[in-house]
C-alpha cells in the first residue's frame, strides 16, 4: 500500500476522527429489526498507537446507549457525549503499540445532522441504507471517522430473513436460524469509515453480464418491480468496467455491486465495492447512466485512491467526472472535449469564487467543484497527449492503490509526464477562482477510438 500519511484533524471536520492512533480492522457483529428500528452491535476495533504514548483516545459514535467499553479486554474510564467516546485506558498505551477496543452499543439508529441535512443510517419504509460521506458513519458504529484512516472490516448483521443484507466486499457465509438470517461479509482491502456501505431491503439479486467470461464478478439487488427498467438502464455497466480498466488500470477490488432502494434518493452515493442508487435513477431509458459512470470510476478514485483530507475532494469528484465524459466518448455520445465545452460554458456563467485546491466546507459539494475538476483533467490531457493522459492515470491509480493522497502528489505525478512545466496550468485552475480559457485539445483525438463490436451488446442483467 502506498500514499502520503497524514498524522492531522481534518480541518473541514476537526471534531472527526483522531489521528493520535490509526485503525487496521473492525469486526462488527449487528443485530437490525426494521420494524422498531432497532440496532444492537459489537465492534472489535485492532489499532496501532502513534508516535506518542496514549493516556487517552476517541472514537466518533452518535448518542447510543453504551453497554460496555473495553481496552485490551479491560474496562477504562470512558465519557460518551456530542458524538465523541472518549476513552481512559487503565494504563497510557506505549507509542507504536498494538491494542484492542470492544465497543457494545445499542439504540434507534438516525442520520446525524450535517450542513447538507442528515447522513449516514437512515430508516427507509421498508428497510434501511447507509449513506455516509462525508461524516455520516458514526450514525451505525464507533470509528475513527477521517477519510485518511483506512482498515479492513467484517461486517455480520443478523435481520430477520425476508430481507437481503448487502454490504461491500465478499458474501463469506448466510445463516438462517428460525426467523431471522445472518449475512457475513469481508471487505479485506483498506476502507475508509465513510465507504463502508450496507443496505437492509426486500430485494431480488440478479447478475450483470456473463459470469461465464471471467472479469469483475457484478451483482445487483433491486425491487423486483424495477428488474424491466433495471435491466435496460444497467446493460451497458458491464461494458464500462471494461473500458474503466483499459484507462484506469485493473479494477481495484474482489466485486462489485450494486443497490437500488425502494426509495428516491436525491443522489446515487458510492461505497466501497457498492454503490447505492434511488428508485428515481431507473427509468428504463438509461436516463441516469451518467451517474452510474460516475459511481463506478469512484471504486478507482475516492475508494482506492482515497484522499487525505476533506481540502482534496475534487481528486474524487473531478476525476469520477471525467469518467462520465470519457464514457459518453467511447460508447457513442459526445465528446469529452464537447462535455468540456459544456462545462466551460456554464461556469463562465456562475460565481467564481471557488478555489478548488481548498473549496472550504461550504462549497466542497458544489456542482462547480465537480465541472472545475473535469475541466482540470482535460486540461492536463490537452497539454500530456493521450498516450502520456491514460498512461498517466493508470499509473496514479496503481502507484496510489489502497493508499492516500493529495492535490500536491497528484501535481507532482503528472509533472512526470509533461513535456513542459505545467505549474501554470495547475496554479490557473486549482489555485485561482477565475476561470481560465477553455482547453485547447490540439494533442487529444476528438474521440478515443471505439474498438469493432464496443460497447457490447449482452451486457444485460441475468438472474
């Protein structure tokens, strides 16, 4: 694993997350009965200490009721208010050591409140789903919520057996006892607290494209009222994994799935290995496809190559953007070179006051991050060449994978592969608020060319 550590608070998020001590792995066992809502859960956290003795550390958890707190398996002096445990170990933990916290919880879980309204554990009418970026994770489970402190998990929620159970990573094992289902899943590879997804529903799990081939197992689970409009909306997911890894390089993780809510939902949210779509996204005239673009080319930039700090959020943003424009231009759409048109021409006519190398906390999901940061990249392609662009980016995603990151490391990478200094164009378009020209795209084809039979035609949902 590579990427540039950070041993600082969040400065959008100070309250969030300590970086005194990182974590490795969580085990979290859930007991969820949606009727009353009602969440019950052990987390087995193994962390390492930092460059300090630790007299005392916190996790981030929402006002449950606290059932029992151990370090090490013995019980410290602990305070639980404002989201915050705080906890005493029984003696300081020496620098660089290895320790254990049991955390048992339990409670009506909620949202918490954000300035974008409520995130994380939401209760849906028949159901639940997580959605929790950027601090909505302390919703469900006690964690040291900063996107930089990333771990494995192993997630078992016990539920009662009508409903399917989906969470990011492998499917180990499913357990009925009597009238209720245990579900068993391990994402081994490092996760941060605000990616990891898990959705509670009445689904029907179906498969995308042919297993028979090989390639990047997909699955989705839908209402079974939305399969018709599913099935044509996602067809062409599976021909986007492969164009996402001709670009970007090898799909980082095990599989991939994703999830339909019976619900509206105002936006699709990535998670680790799964994305998370509303109802209101399958029309069955791929009226959302875009979007699904963009949720899949998260799992290489946002999930993989994970920022370290909340300041760099355009290398998610821009880069899953991007992606849509790259798909738009491989599979018959326009170009990425006529999106970016577009693009230029609605920011020219809005406020330009955003800074994207540190938009702030007001503005770090504005719509103009996500444009700007398209338009950052084909800037950089306009001024590599595509050879050096996609060589470029595949390396960023395998260098960086499972790692953290920067707006400065990502300058320095594609210094690399520059003919001449591109410090201008980074300071003209990360650094400064006015909008620079539209990018000239005299070294870039006006279209990736589309190889014979692309994108495939059988790429449709199966049961």
């Amino acid at each position: 694993m590579s990427g540039q550590k950070t041993t600082a608070s969040d400065p959008y998020f100070p309250a969030n997350g300590d970086p005194r001590y990182r974590v490795h792995r969580y085990e979290l066992a859930l007991e969820y009965r949606p009727g009353p809502n009602r969440l019950a859960g052990t987390a087995r956290l193994s962390a390492i200490a930092g460059r300090a003795p630790l007299t005392e550390f916190h996790l981030n958890l929402a006002e449950f009721k606290i059932g029992r707190v151990l370090v090490n398996g013995r019980a410290p002096h602990y305070a639980h208010r404002g989201g915050k445990l705080r906890i005493r170990p029984p003696k300081p933990l020496p620098a660089g050591a290895a320790f254990t916290v049991e955390v048992h919880w339990a409670g009506n879980p909620k949202p918490v409140r954000s300035p974008w309204g409520g995130i994380g554990w939401e209760e849906l009418a028949d159901g639940a789903l997580v959605a929790s970026q950027p601090v909505g994770a302390p919703s469900w489970y006690p964690c040291n919520d900063r996107p930089a402190d990333k771990a494995s998990y192993h997630i078992s929620v016990n539920t009662p057996s009508p409903y399917t159970v989906v969470a990011g990573g492998r499917l180990l094992t499913r357990t009925t006892k009597a009238s209720t289902t245990t579900w068993v899943y391990e994402q081994s590879a490092p996760t941060s607290s605000y990616l990891v997804g898990l959705s509670i529903g009445m689904y029907q799990t179906v498969l995308l494209g042919d297993p028979g081939l090989g390639g990047v197992p997909q699955s989705a689970h839908v209402p079974a009222h939305l399969l018709p409009q599913f099935s044509r909306d996602f067809a062409r997911q599976p021909a986007m994994m492969q164009l996402f890894e001709e670009l970007f390089g090898p799909y980082p993780f095990g599989e991939y799935a994703v999830v339909v809510a019976d619900e509206e939902l105002d936006v699709p949210v990535e998670a680790q290995g799964l994305s998370l779509f509303g109802a209101n996204h399958v029309d069955g005239v791929r009226g959302s496809e875009r979007l699904i673009a963009h949720e899949l080319a998260h799992q290489w930039f946002g999930n993989s190559v994970t920022i370290a700090d909340w300041r760099h959020i355009w290398l998610n943003e821009g880069f899953a953007k991007y992606a849509e424009w790259l798909w738009s231009e491989r599979s018959g759409g326009r170009t990425a070179h006529e999106l970016a048109a577009a693009a230029h021409r609605l920011l020219a006519s809005q406020p330009r006051d955003l800074r994207l190398v540190d938009p702030g906390r007001k503005l770090m999901f504005d719509d103009r991050l996500y444009q700007r940061g398209g338009l950052v990249l084909h800037a950089v392609r306009c001024a590599l060449g595509d050879e050096a662009f996609f060589r470029m980016l595949r390396e960023w995603a395998a260098v960086h994978r499972h790692g953290v990151v920067t707006t400065a490391g990502f300058m320095s990478h594609a210094a690399r592969y520059a003919a001449e200094p591109l410090e201008d164009l980074f300071s003209a378009w990360l650094y400064e608020p006015s909008l620079p020209p539209l990018p000239t795209a005299k070294r870039v084809r006006p279209s990736i060319p589309a190889r014979p039979g692309y994108p495939p035609t059988n790429g449709g949902a199966s049961r």
